[in-house]
C-alpha cells in the first residue's frame, strides 16, 4: 500500500475520531446491544437493528481509520522546517 502523507494535526485528528468511536463503542452502542437483548426477541427488536446497524458502521470507520494510520508518513509544516 502506497504512504500516505499527511500533516501532523490531520493524524492527530485521524487519531482523535478513532478514539472517540473507540469510546462510543462502549459507552453508548453496547450498552444499548445489551439492554436489547434483554428485552428478549432480537427479530422483531428495533432497538437492536439500530443498534446493531450502528455498531457496524462504527467498526467499519474505525477498520478504515486504522489501515490509514498504517500507511501514513507525517509531512513536515512549513512553519516547522
């Protein structure tokens, strides 16, 4: 996978907003799974489907999130030559 360049504060915000679905994750998404799931049947839940649709996205741009921090080289700002 070709580098990707980017300036210092776009990998701090990069890094920022994967921490931030890190903290969804668990303290919102899954203690509404949870709370789901006792509620008893999951097919009819539409609490659950929500969710559960959520939790999905969530992962995904987190997944997408870490292969960029993979492939990332941090240019120098101008300012900082």
């Amino acid at each position: 996978m070709p580098k990707i360049q980017l300036t210092r504060k776009m990998l701090d915000e990069l890094t920022e907003e994967r921490d931030q679905l890190i903290k969804l994750q668990y303290d919102e998404i899954l203690p509404a799974l949870k709370a789901a799931r006792e509620k008893g049947d999951l097919s009819e839940s539409a609490e659950y489907s929500v969710a559960k649709k959520r939790q999905e996205e969530v992962i995904a741009r987190i997944s997408e999130i870490d292969g960029l921090l993979e492939s990332i080289t941090v240019k120098q700002d101008k300012e900082n030559n």
